[in-house]
C-alpha cells in the first residue's frame, strides 16, 4: 500500500477529489492511503498562526518553519523509520513528468507539503528529498500541483487501473503522445472511423497506432519528438 500524507493549510481542498473515480476507487479497495494534515495544527500561536513578515522587508508574508517541521516530525514518528520521500511543491523544482510519476510510485510513504502565501521558510527545505514543480507558472498554492502528482502517481500503483487497463498505454509512456481513439456509432456527421480499426486485423491496428502517435508527438510536441529514438519502423511509418 502506497500512503501519502498532505500537509496543508486547506486539508477541505482535498476532500471532494479524493471521493471520486479512480482515486477514490483506490482508497476504498486498500491500495492507497491518505491522510490530510493541517499545518495550522502544529502553531503555538493562539491564534494558530502560521505566517509572519519576511526579514529584509518585502511583500506578503511568509510560512514560518515550526509548524511544518512539527508537523514533518508527526508524519516521521507514525510511520517508524520506513522508506519516505518528502516532497515541497515548488515552480524551483525538478519539472514533473511521467517518468518521475512511476518512480515515486514505487514508495511506501509520500509527504507532500503544500506551501502558500509568498512561500515557506528556506529552512524548511533542510527537510525535503524532493522539490517538484508542474510548470513554469505560479498558483495561489501548493495544493493544486500535489493533487496533480498524486493522481498521476496512483495511476502507475499495481491494481488501481484494474486490469483492463494500463500505464504502458498511455500519453507519454513512451515519450508520445497517445493515439486517436474512437468508439460507436461508426459514422457521426459525416466523420468515418478509420477502417483499419474495423478490420480486425491487430498487426494492421498496431501499425495504425504507432504511426498516428508518432505523428501526432512530431506535430504537436516537437521537443518531445526530438527526444525519440526512432526505429527502422518508425521512420517507415511516418514515411
């Protein structure tokens, strides 16, 4: 089982997601855990204060570092010495893709720590094995990227998909982007199904696929297709 902790200022952010599809499938079947933690909780303020105005002068206030080590030390001690990453969401960061996806997949805890306001005490990140962005661009906070990598991260948890499904077959797997799907009616609007989809024939689909998929990435995602290692077959099908 794959547990992860969140540690946040907004645990109520969380709580719709978590209760639907496949991730809410996940829980209740026993192959994730996950556990909200408010950061506020962990303030001696008595007004549970969590932020304060940043030395040197400055706009905005700033996270202040004893509530998220207190809380990183609740996290530690339940779960005793086990293998974890501590993970800061962060436009610094390493940027997420799929390969990272699997990779944390492959842990037994996660604790991600949700910054907000104009960020957190630099001290904090004395703590973390991780600092992960999911693109140039800023958010009001760090809860929206961690529900991002969590759900990308379940995907690749053995038996969250179920087994008529797969990781292996999806959008950037492979370093390309998916191909074209279709589904009933076989004519809408004058649009055809491809006929190759409808023949039976699994070695002809299986061309059909690669080929689209390898145009698609050279067309849409050129930075991704320059990273590909075609093969002899590849370049046949996008001649």
């Amino acid at each position: 089982m794959l547990k992860i902790y969140i540690l946040t200022l907004f645990p109520e952010f969380f709580e719709s997601p978590f209760n639907v599809s496949i991730i809410k499938r996940a829980i209740d079947n026993g192959l994730i855990q996950i556990e909200l933690i408010n950061i506020r909780d962990f303030s001696r303020d008595k007004h549970k204060k969590v932020d304060d105005y940043p030395y040197g002068g400055g706009c905005g206030m700033v996270m202040k570092p004893e509530p998220i080590f207190e809380a990183v030390e609740y996290v530690e001690k339940k779960i005793d010495g086990q293998n974890r990453r501590i993970i800061l969401l962060s436009p610094q960061g390493q940027v997420f893709n799929t390969q990272l996806a699997r990779n944390l997949s492959n842990e037994k805890n996660l604790i991600f720590i949700c910054g907000h306001y104009e960020g957190i005490d630099e001290r904090v990140k004395t703590l973390i094995t991780d600092e992960i962005s999911i693109g140039d661009f800023i958010l009001t906070g760090g809860e929206i990227p961690a529900l991002a990598i969590i759900d990308a991260v379940a995907r690749f948890v053995p038996g969250v998909l179920g087994s008529s499904q797969s990781p292996e077959e999806e959008s950037f797997y492979n370093g390309l982007l998916e191909y074209p799907q279709y589904t009933r009616p076989q004519v809408y609007r004058g649009l055809k199904v491809p006929d190759v989809l409808l023949s039976g024939n699994h070695k002809e689909i299986e061309l059909f696929r690669r080929k689209e998929a390898l145009k698609r990435t050279r067309e849409k995602r050129p930075d991704l297709f320059e990273k590909l290692k075609l093969t002899d077959l590849d370049k046949n099908l996008l001649e």
